[in-house]
C-alpha cells in the first residue's frame, strides 16, 4: 500500500532519548494499524510496539514497556517511536510496518506475519 521510510535513528549512550519516525510515501499509512519492530545482529525480528489506526490502542513488548512510547499523528502520516532510558540491549535494526488489514488484537499484534509493508529500517546503536 505504501512505501514506508524509517528515520531518527543514530548512536546514543545508555539512558538516553531517540525518537524514531515513519512515514509513508503515500498517504495510505493513516488507514491502517502500525507496528515496530527490531532485529540485533545474529537474532530474529522481535516486536517492539503497535498502534491500532486510529491511535486508540497500543501493544508493547515487556521488554520496552514503560520506556518505549508508539504514537501517530494523521495530519503529518507519521508513526513515531519515543524511545527513553536507553539500555545497550536496544541497539538494533528497528523497522516500521503496515498491518497487511486485519485489526489488531492480543492474538495478532506481536506476530510479524501480521504486518504486509515493512521500511528499509534505521540503526540504533546503544553505548554503555
């Protein structure tokens, strides 16, 4: 539906803030559910966070929750990702992505089969 970029990302040390968007080469990104995602070198893609279209309802992985922040802003057709207190363990390739159509729900939002459209991804790097 759309082609998706990621940006913001960069090298930070440890506790500190990167906010990350995505945007959308059309403007069909506000029609659909949004999810992020990463990948460490060597591991397999893990769920990071989700929004539903609407921004009414968010998903978040244990491992980011209370640090990690999803939001979307309709008029700019961006997805953000507000990251803080930053750990070593966060460095990773994250990557925006589309919901293929289905809502989301508790039984589908971390999967990665879920989510049809993915970005090229951004580096974050996390210095101890």
């Amino acid at each position: 539906q759309a082609q998706l970029v990621e940006s913001g990302g960069g090298s930070v040390q440890a506790g500190d803030s990167l906010t990350l968007s995505c945007s959308a080469s059309e403007r069909t990104i506000i029609l659909y559910s949004m999810g992020w995602f990463r990948q460490a070198p060597g591991k397999g893609r893990e769920f990071v966070a989700a929004i539903d279209w609407s921004g009414g309802t968010t998903y978040y992985a244990d491992s980011v929750k209370g640090r990690f922040t999803i939001s979307r802003e309709h008029a700019k057709n961006t997805v953000e990702l507000q990251m803080n207190s930053l750990k070593p363990e966060d460095t990773a390739v994250y990557y925006c992505a589309q919901n293929r159509g289905a809502p989301l729900s508790t039984y589908n939002y971390y999967a990665a089969g879920t989510y049809g459209y993915w970005g090229q991804g951004t580096q974050v790097t996390v210095s101890s």
